[in-house]
C-alpha cells in the first residue's frame, strides 16, 4: 500500500497556520496510559458522573465524532458538530484515542468531555475488516501525540508508522482512525491524496465510505459572533486561533441545531443581560468596557432543559 508524503511549499505551510484544525483534547501532553482497558480510572470519572454504555447498535471498528465542553476561545475547539475530538471502539465499553499518546480510555471517561456526538461506520467495510482496524489501534497504545500546531509538519497525515520520517509515529486523533482503515485497504478522508493533506473529523464524516449510526446534537449551543478573530463592529478584520478581540459594539449572534429551544439567556460576566425567545437569538453588545469579558448564552429548550456556551474575548471600547 503506498503511503505518499507530499510536498510543501511556503505557502501551503502559511494556509496551514491560518487555517489549522486542531483535533486535540485539552489535557495536552499527557503521558498516563491505562494498560489495561477493563479498568475504569475513577479518579478520571467526576464524582456524578453516571456510568454510561455505549449504546448497542455500536460495534467494533465503529467510531465516535464529538464535540466539547469547552470555551470557545480555546484553540481546540471548532464550530459545527462533532469537529473536534475522536475515537474508535474497540469493544468492552472502550475507545481508543490519541489524546496525549494513543490510550484507552472508558466510555463513561470519555463521555464526560462531549456535548454533541455521533457514532459512525465505515459502511464499506466488512466485519474483519473493522476489527483488523480496532487491533491496528490498540496496536498503537502508547504512541506520541502529533501535535497538530507544531512546525514545521503540522497535522500531516502518515499511515505507515515505522516510516523513517519525522512524526511518522505520532498520532493525533482523526489520523489514528483514518491510519486504522487506510491499512485494512479503505480511505475515510474525503480529501484522498488532495491537499490540504491533514484530517479533520468532518473529512471522515463526510467521506463517501461512512454511514452515521446515531447522533446526539441536544446540546448544540454555539455563540457564532464573535468568535476566534478581530473584530471591527461586526466585521471580521483576521481570523485568529488563540484570542478574540472586539473593537467597538457588536452583535452576539448564538445559534442551536436542537429545534425544541424556545428561549436563550444572554450574559456578560454572569450578568444577564436580555432574553430572546426566537431565532436568530442575536443580542446587541453596545457597552462601554476594555478589558478581558465572557459572553455566555443559555438556551432552554420547552422541558426546561438548558444548555450553554461561552467564549473569553478581549474588548476595546
């Protein structure tokens, strides 16, 4: 099977930094690796965590999309559904990811950082198939994390790990899915060969070969403006990865894929601010105030659910 490293040129590696897509939990570097997948590491499980099961229509080789529970100014987290983080089940309650190195992690674990999520299939492989893939990633327990912003390599995909190329045995989390079907003869990445070669969750989603076996998008809360970026008024002057900063009044745009919200809260620094009860859930942020602040929105759906978001942003005027 040929594995082709691609060429890059100066400005592909500028494309790369402006338009990254990090896949990487929050936990980092992390070098912790359970060796064995029966055990649940409790200090790992908050304390009213409920113990969950993967549900049953979930197989080995399947695999798991997620959002996170995370500030929006983080540089891991993305918009749109199931974009930022993966793994693939390997049976037994447990998944496989790269967060940090390749490492089991329990389900209830795992199931603790997500908002939204969808189990997905390769449809076009059959049953060994899938479970050559799940033994080809627990065969990587314990690899190095490829961290998706490092220079000069970035998040380029490689499938033959024992390649004597730099970050040809770092993983980071959608490679290791793509890398586990590459290897059994099947490409989940949208992309194939095409640049821009590195994965995003959304490549394998949208890749002809997947089917979506369930999905959960009831927490789908996002502030869609301001998001990472400067920002003049509404406009937005530069895309950024780490900040956001807002020069002037702006409108706070929040948006839902849940179609049971009936209302969404506006705040500024657990202040609230104004409620609006239809979509657009759009609120006009015209008050004086420099300095570092947090929008959160929470929208409520009409069981009296709620569910939130919030980004740190950086204001001028």
């Amino acid at each position: 099977m040929k594995n082709t490293l691609l060429p890059r040129t100066g400005l592909s590696v500028v494309v790369m930094i402006l338009l990254i897509s990090p896949t990487l939990l929050p936990t980092g570097r992390s070098s912790s690796c359970s060796p064995n997948p029966d055990i649940i590491n409790t200090k790992d499980i908050s304390d009213n965590a409920q113990i969950l099961t993967v549900p049953e229509e979930v197989e080995i080789g399947d695999m798991m999309l997620v959002d996170l529970t995370l500030d929006q100014s983080n540089p891991w987290k993305l918009p749109g559904l199931y974009n930022e983080h993966s793994a693939i089940y390997i049976g037994n309650n447990t998944l496989i990811e790269a967060n940090g190195v390749v490492r089991y992690r329990n389900y209830t674990q795992f199931s603790q950082w997500c908002k939204n999520y969808a189990f997905i299939r390769v449809k076009t492989a059959n049953e060994s198939q899938r479970r050559a893939a799940a033994e080809w990633a627990k065969s990587k327990i314990g690899y190095p994390y490829q961290v998706f912003f490092d220079f000069p390599w970035f998040g380029i995909k490689i499938a033959n790990t024992s390649r004597k190329i730099p970050t040809a045995n770092e993983i980071y989390c959608v490679e290791l899915l793509w890398a586990a079907y590459y290897n059994q003869g099947i490409d989940i990445d949208r992309n194939g060969w095409r640049p821009p070669w590195w994965l995003t969750p959304y490549d394998i989603l949208y890749d002809n070969d997947i089917e979506v076996l369930l999905q959960n998008v009831t927490n789908s809360t996002e502030i869609t403006q301001p998001d990472k970026g400067f920002y003049i008024g509404d406009k937005k002057i530069l895309y950024t990865i780490f900040h956001t900063t807002v020069v002037g009044p702006i409108d706070i745009i929040a948006t839902t894929e849940n179609e049971l919200i009936t209302k969404a809260d506006f705040y500024i620094d657990n202040v609230y601010k104004t409620t609006v009860i239809a979509s657009p859930y759009t609120w006009y942020w015209n008050e004086r105030g420099s300095g570092e602040h947090v929008i959160k929105v929470i929208m409520y759906d009409d069981a009296g659910n709620h569910y939130s978001s919030k980004i740190t942003v950086k204001k001028i005027f």
